[in-house]
C-alpha cells in the first residue's frame, strides 16, 4: 500500500516531468482531446444516417423498417471465440410495416 509520502513524492515526478517537457505534454493534451472530439462527430454522424434512412424509406414507402436477430441463443453450449466465428454473418430479418 502506497503511503502519503510515495504519494507525494510520485504526485512531484509526475509534475516535474510535465513542466519540464511541455511541448510533449502539450501535444499529448490536444491530441486526446481531438481524438474524443473526433469520436463524438462520428457517433453523430452515424445517428444522422440511421434517422435520415429510416425517415427516406418511410417517405418512399409509407413502411417502418424492423431489424431483429433470427438466431437463438443456446445457454447449455459454450459461447465460441471470436477467433471460432470469423467470417460468419448472424443471419437478420427485414420486417415492412406499413403504417
């Protein structure tokens, strides 16, 4: 267990460290904050998309599309490894619903 003083005295190194190197330190902050910046757009993007369809194809055709998985899960099995299931597609079922 870490006492008061380890604390301290490794709270000390890490600041010194940052001080001393700041264009590192810089560019290490504004890099993490681009990337998350950059995760946020893309989660957005991606929801626009997804709405927008969905709204296109209602307009087209006066229907709502339903995707659900068709696959049962079986609990007495072992769940295979990703590396076991590479390449297989789970099979999906397309519902129109017209409104």
């Amino acid at each position: 267990m870490l006492d008061m003083v380890d604390v301290l005295w490794l709270l000390n190194t890490a600041l010194k460290d940052l001080f001393s190197r700041k264009t590192r330190s810089i560019l290490t902050i504004a890099s993490i904050a681009i990337g998350i910046a950059l995760l946020f757009s893309l989660i957005s993007l991606v929801n626009g998309v997804k709405s927008r369809s969905a709204t296109m194809i209602r307009q087209l055709t006066s229907a709502d599309i339903i995707i659900r998985n068709t696959t049962r899960v079986d609990t007495s099995t072992v769940i295979p490894s990703p590396e076991e299931t590479r390449g297989f597609i789970r099979p999906i079922a397309l519902s129109l619903i017209h409104s």
